[in-house]
C-alpha cells in the first residue's frame, strides 16, 4: 500500500493540518508585506539598501584573495560562538570605537547581520510576556521580533528631537505601579527608520537617566549611523553610558553590502557573555569576517563610507527638492542628516493605506505609515527610503506620488 493512499484527494495531511502544527510564535505575525516590484516601470522608495551602484566588489574580491592565500584553513572552518577575534578587534577600534571605555574583542560578538543580532538579544533577556518599551514610530522589522517573542509592546512618541523622555519616564512609573518591569527600551537614536530623525544629545543624557534609575536596559540599534552627511556627530548611547546599562547592534550591511550578513553586538563584556548563551549555530560565518577584515586592513572601508555619504547627500538632496516642488502644498516631511529615509505626513483624512492601489496604478511604491505602529495608528505618514534608485527615478518618484496624493485630497 503506498503512502499516498492514505492523503485525502487533493489534501495532503501535513499542508491541511498546518495551522495546528504551528508555533505560536508563528501564528503570533502575519506574513511579511513586503515584494520586489514585479513590474520594470515601478519606481520603488520603500527598499532601505545600499545604491547598488555603490558596491565595493573590485575591493571585496582582492580581500577575498588575500584571505584565502594567507589563512584560507582557518576561514573555512566554524569559527566560535563570538565570531573572529581580528575583525571584533577592528570593531572596537576603528569601525564602532567607544572613546574612553577601552573596549576590545571581548565586547564585541559578531552575528549574522543587524537582524540576527537582535534576535539573539532576545533569546538571551526576553521571555513570553515579558514588557519591552519602543519608539514609536518603530522599525517594521523590531515589531515583528517582539510578537514572535510574544512580548508585551509599550510604545512611547518619538518627536523632532527623538524619543519623549518625559513620556517615558511617566510609563516607568506608570508599569512599576502595575507591578511590570520592562526588560529592554529599543531606539534607534542616529537617523532613525523610519523618521530619519537623530536624537539630540540632552534627549540621549535625558534617557539613559531614566533607563537607570529605572533600571532598563536600553538597546541601541545603530544600522545608519556612519552615513552621516549634515550635522556634527553626536555621541552613542552606549558611550554617553560609559558602557554601563547599553547593548549596541551595528552591521555591516548598510556601509559595505546587505549580502555580506555580518553585524555585530558591543556591551560590557558580562552582557556579550550572556548573549553568547544564545549562540546554537557556531558562529558568524569566518570566511566572510576575514574577508570583511581583510578589506578594512586594506584602508578601503573608511574612504568608501565617506563616497557612500555623499553619494547619499545627493539622493536625499533630489528627493528633498522634489517633495518642495510637488507637495509642499499638501504635506510635510523630515529632513535628515544621514541616513536612508524621509518621513511624509498627509493631510488630515488622507490614509496611506488607501493610497497604495493608486499609488500600483500611477507606477511607485512606499511603506504605508501604520507598518511602524504596534498598536496602531500612523495612517497619515509613509516613508520614502532615498538610498536604492536614482536620482532621476527618486525625482520621477516623487512626482507620481504627489499625483496620487493630490487626487485623493479631501
């Protein structure tokens, strides 16, 4: 008798049954949103990834010569739960260095992208039900994360100026009350996603004061921050904090390539040492560590994100005089100084969720505002992400759209 004798006609078992066989951290998220255009004549803005016209692939494949001739053994084998020490070293001293905490190696953990680090920051401090405080609006992507963690979401308002710290300070206080104790408030302090904003530095002081006399944990999602192209730098939290109460995530894929997959977290060495608990895949892949080693030894990582932050200044340029040209009648945005994103807010009775049908018609796409709301909210604001398409493609873009929004005034 086969197997298949047993299947229900046109109703395999495990296909029909799939529902009750998931997770419920699965059920717990719904399918992600996101597509490729599928259409050559789609003007993309919602992609926040390198200009692909900026890959440093003559660079990376030298390194990846130089890696192979000299330690090829070695970049081929697993490489440890924290990553290879040569490039965390480099980490702590030229590509992320906290000035005055005398950070090496041993605080720094190489993982799989900006993404898996989060993740692993999870697995090592959230449990189901456990309450984490965001920003709010928040990168999709975090949102995603705490409902797969079935975490209790808290949101608190972002203004110009970054996170609400007075706001933030009265939810403390407000869930202390109820008996809850927050485990982690995640930011994204430095050309925030999706607002584009950088939080000033009274507002950074303002909440690690909060976080510690709270005693939360704040983690900094730092993706954007090298690609400054206006403004002074302002200071991570995790220095300003002098290493203590912080856990830093940064990544390569924003600076170098998205395919590279390697990013890292940096904390005091007892916090890395936890989240290495966490590691079951033996590491960040060595190959591509050296490789990415081998080409900052080289001297190309740092003049390449300086071409990278002007070729970004210029896009964001374009876009910006765009929007002035056709929609400063009807709607404002944010005006950033680094980073891969613009944030649109519509006029009263315009939803961006309705626009998108017009918006498919018309040839352009955007991330609708509610995708950065936990609970809800944000339907007068989309994001317009300047990093991706040309200039010529962000100007026509940006025309499309004000024809759409336009139409659909109230």
């Amino acid at each position: 008798m086969s197997v298949t004798s047993h299947h229900e006609a046109g109703a395999p078992w495990a296909v029909a049954a799939l529902e009750t066989l998931l997770s419920g951290r699965t059920r717990a998220i719904p399918a992600s949103s996101w597509t490729a255009p599928d259409r050559p004549d789609v003007i993309s803005l919602t992609a926040g990834i390198p200009d692909p016209e900026t890959l440093p692939m003559d660079e990376l494949l030298e390194a990846t010569r130089v890696v192979l001739a000299r330690e090829g053994k070695q970049a081929l084998e697993y490489g440890g739960s924290y990553g290879y020490a040569g490039l965390r070293e480099l980490i702590a001293q030229r590509v992320d260095p906290q000035p005055g905490l005398g950070f090496t190696a041993d605080n720094v953990m190489l993982t799989g992208g900006g993404a898996q680090a989060l993740q692993i920051i999870l697995d090592a401090f959230v449990d189901p039900g456990d309450t984490v405080v965001i920003e709010t609006p928040a990168w999709g992507g975090m949102i995603r994360h705490l409902r797969a963690y079935q975490a209790q979401i808290e949101e608190v308002p972002l203004d110009e100026h970054g996170l609400r710290t007075d706001l933030l300070e009265e939810l403390l206080e407000r869930l202390e009350a109820e008996g809850r104790r927050p485990k982690l408030i995640y930011t994204i302090p430095t050309f925030q996603n999706p607002m584009g904003i950088t939080s000033t530095l009274e507002r950074r002081v303002q909440l690690l004061e909060v976080a510690a006399r709270h005693r939360v944990l704040v983690l900094e999602d730092d993706a954007y921050g090298a690609l400054r192209f206006a403004g002074e730098p302002i200071p991570p939290l995790l220095t300003l904090a002098g290493g203590d109460g912080v856990i830093r995530c940064g990544t390569f894929s924003k600076t170098i390539a998205t395919g590279l997959r390697v990013g890292w977290i940096q904390a005091a060495k007892e916090i890395v040492d936890a989240c290495a608990r966490m590691r079951f895949d033996n590491g960040t892949s060595p190959f591509t560590s050296r490789i990415i080693a081998a080409y900052i030894e080289a001297g190309h990582h740092e003049p390449h994100v300086a071409r990278m932050s002007a070729v970004y200044r210029s896009k964001c340029d374009a876009m910006l005089s765009a929007l002035e040209e056709t929609c400063a009648r009807f709607a404002t945005w944010t005006k950033p100084d680094g980073g891969f994103f613009v944030w649109l807010t519509l006029p009263d009775g315009v939803d961006a969720r309705q626009l998108m049908p017009a918006a498919s018609d018309e040839g352009v796409q955007f991330v609708p505002g509610p995708s950065f709301y936990a609970r809800g909210g944000g339907e007068r604001h989309l994001r317009l992400a300047y990093s991706y398409v040309s200039e010529a493609a962000l100007a026509e873009g940006v025309r499309r759209l004000a024809r759409v929004i336009e139409r659909n005034l109230p």
